[in-house]
C-alpha cells in the first residue's frame, strides 16, 4: 500500500468519525507524502502554514492515533509540512515509499495492544467525546441518561443499549462518552469501539483468511463493546450471524453492549428477526433534533472549548441558521472561527453572515479576503512558496501561477491594481492589468487552466 492509498483510507475513517465537514474544511487539502519506518514519522503536507497549525492543534491525537493504527504502529511521530514555505518548486509530491506498508486490521491491532497492556484496554475511543462536553437538552436527555447509567454500571441495567437518531445528533458521540468515561473509573475493562461497517470488513476478511475463529475469539475478550451504525449489517446475512453469536456469548456473560443506528431495529431493512429482536431486547433510546435553545448552548460549548468568548447574538445567529444537525451546526462554527482568524476579525452577526453564506445569490463577500491569502493559496496549489510567486524569475511555472494569482485577487478582492502589484512585487499597475487580461482570454481556451482556477477559488471561498 502506498501512502497515497493510505491517506484515502485515513479520510475515509476520519469522515465516519468526525463527518464531512471537518475532513473537507481541513484534511482534503494535506497529503500523506512519505512514511519513514526507521524514525516511525509520518510526513504530512498542507498546503498553508494556517491549515498546517490549525490541524495540528486540532487533530493531532486523531492523526496520530488512526494513521498509527493503518502503519500497525503502537505509537508514531506526525511531522506537518507547510507546502506554502518548500524551498523548491516540486518538493512535497508523494515520494515512493523505502519499505512497502503492512496494514494491520482493527482486530488484529487489537490483540496487539492486548498483549501490551495488562489491565485496561482502550481502542479506538476518541478522547474529545465526552460526557461534560454534550450539551443535554430535551432531544437527547434520555440516551444520555441511558448511556450515563450504563458506564457507571456495565452490563446490569440496560443491556444492550440501543441509541438510535439520525445523523449529525450525537450518537458516535456518546458511544465514546461511555467508553472513555469507563476507562477514567479506573476499572479494569476491554473496551473496543467500532463501527459495524468495519465488523463487517474484518469479518470478510476472516472469512477470505479463514481465520473466522480467531476473529470471534477476540472480541468475546471484550467488557464493553461500543458498536457504531448497525444499520449497515443490514442485508448482509453471513455477517448478522457471526455477529448474533457474538453477541449472545458477552451478552451471556453479562459483558456491556452499546448500540447506534440511523433508525429503528424494526426499521432497519434486511435484518434477521432473530437479530432484530436482540437487538431491541435492552432500552431503545432516541435522540431527536435539537431544539433552537440547545443549539445555542451547544454553540456556545462548543466555542467555551476553543477558548473563544461568543457573544448571545452570534451564538444565536449560528444556531438559528436552518440547520438541525449538530454536526453542520459545528461545520458552521468552524467556518466562522476559519473566517475569524484568517481576516482577524472579531466574531461579530455579521462576520458569520459572511462566513455562512452559501455559494450563489449571498456569494460570500469579496472583500473578506486579502491579496496574500489568495497569493498563499495559488502558491499552496502550485506546490511553490509565496516568496517564489513575489520573485522576479521568469520560470515558466512560476509566471503562470502568478498569473493566476494575479487574475484570482482581481476577482476575489477589492484591492486595486496598484495594491495587486505591490502584494506581488510586479513592478507597477499595467503588469498586473497585462496579466489579467491574458488570464481572461486563456480561461476560455484552456480548461486545464479553467479548472484550476476554479479550484482554487472554490478552496478559498469555502
Ligand atoms: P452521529 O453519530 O449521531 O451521526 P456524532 O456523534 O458524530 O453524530 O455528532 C456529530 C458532531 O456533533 C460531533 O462532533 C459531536 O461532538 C457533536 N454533537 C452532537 N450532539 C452534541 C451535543 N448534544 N453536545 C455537544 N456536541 C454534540
Ligand atoms: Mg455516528
């Protein structure tokens, strides 16, 4: 597997984990260039030093924890990359790897880290879902009672716990909460998160290496099995009943189980009655849309955790703009905190009007970017620096991406030519006019060109 592979997987996984958003905001635009097994470092690039810091405070656990699983590494080193400061034109392309790369499935990663550790075992939780971080209100206090109550008292009171909501409430949140809650009591307890899409894969894959057994045998060392999105075991019969045995083998043994589904045991299609009704034997617990109250406090959490002061109106303005899922409204967010940092700019109502508004009649306004960031942007797109693009060399690369980033300032910001010139380093007005001429008319013959452009523009309006 190459690393290039290996990063669509690790998106992938980061989007069923984190959602869309987050991965398309910041992770989409990075790439995986090089794993170095000696040294266990994993060279990521991003294409600006704002992503590249934005990333690394953010998601650094998440990268480091998911890629080391993918590498089959207990622990490794990510080293970020800021593309927009390479010394040379080129540098930061995938580099073949020095050793091909063994991937290591979730099970057999399991019983890995099983050997190592003696008393508790933890995979795969993600340690920023936690109880004091989910907002209760009305929708959801009942599948937070419910999972609350489990992890204080595993296996006894609701077993399984089956919570179901559509997508974005916060289910996969609080699947986590339970599991990372029970590691901090202190208990000695097996603990596996995992999505059914992936039980499914392993058990395809024993099945292919004929090592259904083994596959079975480790998870019936669980104490508490936390499985994400049982809707995907539907219509996938062989699957069920690996699982259906599982299941009643911990279930048995008074082991916990903790379900999440988009919908209904008896909405899910193509599932087996027999499972079905094991399925809804425990509590069925909803969680409904949020209310416009708690999508307030939700938003204002949620900013209280980046350490930014939002003031009522804004967190209101946020909350009442349309959307019901938690996981957009956190999208939103992230947005107006991106749009915030890169014009520093107080978070105002009409900072995040502009950072909300949809591509189309309320196109988002120009004047909320600067020449530099469209000239860091181009640059991070060319794989060249931004003192590359300022400089005077006629390399035929480098005119054609200042050419472009000529052309990208004049549309995307107020500044005048003059201004254009200066953030550029051209020498004066009619170069950068020249260039944008020629720009307007090449756009129409090249669509290789037309497409970057767009490209670009679409990276710096999102
Ligand atoms: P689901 O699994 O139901 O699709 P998630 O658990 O992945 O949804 O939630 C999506 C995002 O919304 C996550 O980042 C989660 O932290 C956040 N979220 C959802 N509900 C709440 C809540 N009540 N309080 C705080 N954050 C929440
Ligand atoms: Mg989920």
């Amino acid at each position: 597997m190459n690393t290039e592979t290996m990063w669509t997987d690790f998106l992938a996984i980061a989007r069923e984990e984190m959602g869309s958003r987050a991965v398309d905001t910041w992770l989409v635009a990075m790439h995986l260039a090089r794993w170095d097994l000696a040294t266990k470092t994993a060279y990521l690039h991003t294409p600006n030093s704002f992503v590249k810091d934005w990333v690394k405070n953010k998601y650094s656990d998440f990268l480091e924890r998911h890629l080391a699983r993918l590498l089959g590494e207990e622990r490794i080193k990510i080293l970020f990359v800021d593309d927009a400061v390479l010394p040379a034109y080129g540098v930061g392309i995938s580099e073949p790897l020095s050793q091909p790369l063994v991937i290591v499935p979730a099970v057999r990663a399991l019983t890995r880290q099983q050997r190592k550790r003696k008393d508790s075992d933890v995979v795969m939780l993600h340690e920023e879902y936690r109880f004091d971080n989910f907002v209760v209100g009305p929708h959801n206090s009942l599948a937070y009672a419910a999972a609350h109550a489990v992890s204080e008292k595993l296996g006894t009171l609701y077993n399984p716990l089956f919570l179901y909501g559509k997508s974005g409430l916060g289910k996969t949140h609080l699947l986590h909460a339970i599991g990372n809650s029970v590691r901090e009591s202190a208990r000695p307890c097996r603990i596996l998160y995992q999505s059914a899409n992936r039980f499914v894969t392993e058990f395809i894959k024993a099945i292919r290496f004929d090592t259904v057994y083994q596959f079975e045998a480790q998870y019936k060392s669980i104490d508490l099995l936390l499985v994400d999105d049982v809707q995907s075991l539907s219509n996938k019969e062989q699957t069920q009943e690996a699982f259906f045995h599982i299941f009643n083998v911990l279930h048995q043994a008074r082991k916990q189980i903790v379900f999440t589904s988009d919908s209904l045991p008896s909405d899910i299609a193509g599932l087996a009655d027999r499972v079905r009704s094991r399925l809804e034997s425990g509590l069925v617990a909803d969680i409904s849309e949020p209310t416009l109250e708690t999508k307030i406090a939700i938003v204002k959490k949620k900013s209280e955790q980046q350490g930014v002061v939002m003031h009522d109106d804004v967190a209101e303005y946020i909350a009442s703009i349309g959307t019901s899922n938690v996981r957009d409204l956190e999208g939103a967010l992230i947005r107006v905190f991106a749009v915030a940092s890169l014009t520093k700019q107080a978070i105002t109502v009409e900072l995040a009007r502009q950072a909300l508004a949809r591509h189309g009649e309320q196109k988002p306004v120009p004047q909320e970017l600067d020449p530099v960031m469209v000239g860091r942007q181009v640059a991070g797109y060319y794989k060249i620096s931004f003192d590359e693009l300022r400089s005077q060399s006629r390399v035929k690369e480098l005119t054609m991406a200042r050419h472009v980033a000529m052309f990208l300032m004049k549309r995307l910001t107020n500044c005048s030519l003059r201004d254009i010139s200066k953030c550029l380093a051209r020498r004066d007005h009619s170069t950068v006019k020249h260039a944008v001429d020629k720009m307007e008319r090449m756009v129409h013959d090249d669509q290789e060109l037309l497409r970057s452009v767009k490209e670009i523009e679409r990276q710096l309006l999102r």
